[in-house]
C-alpha cells in the first residue's frame, strides 16, 4: 500500500514538474521569445498561458511598456559658437523583440546605447542650430530632428523612439554672464530708441496742436473782426435813425460823448473861442480846465 502510495506521489510530482516545464504566462506588460537550444523559434506578443516543450525550449521576458532613459547632461557646441549644457531624456518601446534580443540582449545595454545615440544626436543637430533657434518655436523642429537620427539608429536593435525632450538647457556660467550683458545691451538700446520715437511723436504733437492753435485763433480773430464790424455799422445805423428822428437830441448826445472823451486825463486844459459850437451845452465862457 505503501509502495503504490509513493509510487502515486512520485507520478503527481513528476506531472507537476512537466506542467510546469510545460507551461508559462505572458502578461500585458510583456512580450515573449521560445528558443530551443538558443535558437529562435516564435514571438509571443498576446498574454496569457502558453505552452512550450520542457527542458528544451526556455522563454525570455521582455517589456513592451514605454520605458524612458536618462542620458547624461551633454555639452554642445551650437552654430553660433556658443556653448549649451543640454539635459535630455528619451522615451522607448521595444517593438521587435527578437532583433532586440539578438542585438542588445537586455534592458541595460539597450539604455546605455540609447543613451549615447540620443547624446550623439543632440551634438548633430544642436551644432547645425543657433541659440535663437532652440530658444524660440524653431526648437519643434529641432527636437523632430533630433528624434528621427535617434530613431534611424535604435530601429537596428529593434527599438521604436516615441519622445526625446530637452528637460534643460543651460549656457554655463561663463557664457550666461555675457550672454546677459549682450541682452541688457540690446534692451537698452531698443529702449533708448523707443524713447527717441516718443519724443519725435510728442514733439509732432505739439507741433500739429501748435498749427491748429493758430488757425483756431485766426478764425476767431476774423470772426470776432466780423461781427465788431457788424456792430459797429449796426451802431452806426441806429445813431443815423436817432438822429434823423430827434436831431436836437442826438447832437447833445454827440456833444456828450466829445467831453467825455477829451476830458479822460488828470491834467487836461482846452483853450477855445467862448462862442465855439464845443460850449453850445455849457453856460459859462473862457477857458475850462478839469483837474
């Protein structure tokens, strides 16, 4: 009983064993190479249990998630001389598993060369830019350059490239002092040149309101002319009418205005003949003097 009992044990082991050999799982995150001896035999792209002979083939695991890698801050020298301290990263996915195996074999080398290919791009294409480029929209295209040389190179090890950015780029220390004293520079003369254009519009200003100001007051000096001349022949017309109508009147009246206007000094003295027509109005004769 005994014997038949461990021969049964040692059947459910030996079964589990070979199941075991016999079977394995991919799940979403992962794809999978079956090789037989080292050789390649199929690509499992679809999760699930899957079969495989035991003790003669054995299956590699391998990511099919977007995996990044972080290449080492680069130094560039761009178009324009300038020197530009460039922190990149990439973003992959491995789309032929059996090209990546064979060439790279792993995730840590398929990094370190993604690592140097992005870095060796950078210098290509950063060197055939300005610093006006990667500052300004121009840096789009730039990084759409960068990406297709990094692409062109990873697809041989059977790697897609999904993103590669600039997380930062500096100028050193060196550099951004002077590049800081150029801008202030330029700033300062676009500002002097702003105030230049301010003050020749201000003084265009004045000079148009200075013009109108001259005009407006001609015209209201030759109005004003106008309507005094008006006045005055106006004036005249009603005095002719009184004195058509009351010429006593209207001679007392004239009489009147002639005192008046030759008696408007302090010190004024008037030598006239007693029967002169001035002292018509007046009772008295000889000389009048007003004090």
């Amino acid at each position: 009983m005994s014997t038949k009992l461990v021969a049964l044990g040692i059947a459910a082991a030996a079964t589990a064993i070979l199941a075991s050999a016999s079977l394995f799982t991919v799940n979403q995150t992962q794809q999978a190479l079956v090789l037989q001896l080292g050789e390649w035999k199929r690509t499992i792209q679809e999760p699930g249990l899957h079969a495989k002979i035991p003790f003669v083939q054995n299956v590699v695991l391998i990511d099919s998630r977007v995996l990044d890698v972080d290449p080492p801050v680069e130094q560039v020298i761009l178009a324009d001389q300038k020197r530009l301290e460039v922190d990149a990263f990439a973003r992959y996915r491995i789309t032929e598993p059996l090209k990546f195996y064979t060439s790279v074999g792993n995730e840590n080398v398929a990094e370190q060369r993604l690592a140097a290919t992005v870095n060796s791009a950078l210098r290509r294409v950063l060197g055939n830019a300005t610093l006006l480029a990667v500052l300004s929209k121009e840096r789009a295209k730039v990084m759409t350059d960068i990406k297709a040389q990094v692409n062109q190179e990873a697809a041989q090890f059977g790697v897609e490239i999904v993103d590669v950015r600039i997380r930062r780029a500096d100028l050193p220390e060196a550099t951004s002092q002077a590049v800081y004293e150029r801008m202030r520079s330029e700033r300062e003369r676009e500002a002097r040149e702003a105030r230049a254009q301010g003050n020749e519009q201000a003084q265009q200003i004045r000079s148009r309101a200075e013009r109108e100001r001259t005009v407006i007051l001609a015209e209201a000096q030759r109005d004003s002319q106008v309507l005094r001349g008006e006045g005055d022949n106006q004036a005249i017309r009603i005095l002719a009418e009184s004195a058509n109508k009351n010429p006593d009147f209207y001679s007392f009246y004239r009489s009147l205005d002639a005192y008046k206007a030759s008696m408007k000094g302090d010190n004024t003295q008037m030598v006239l003949s007693p029967d002169s027509e001035f002292f018509r109005y007046f009772n008295s004769t000889g000389t009048v003097t007003k004090r």
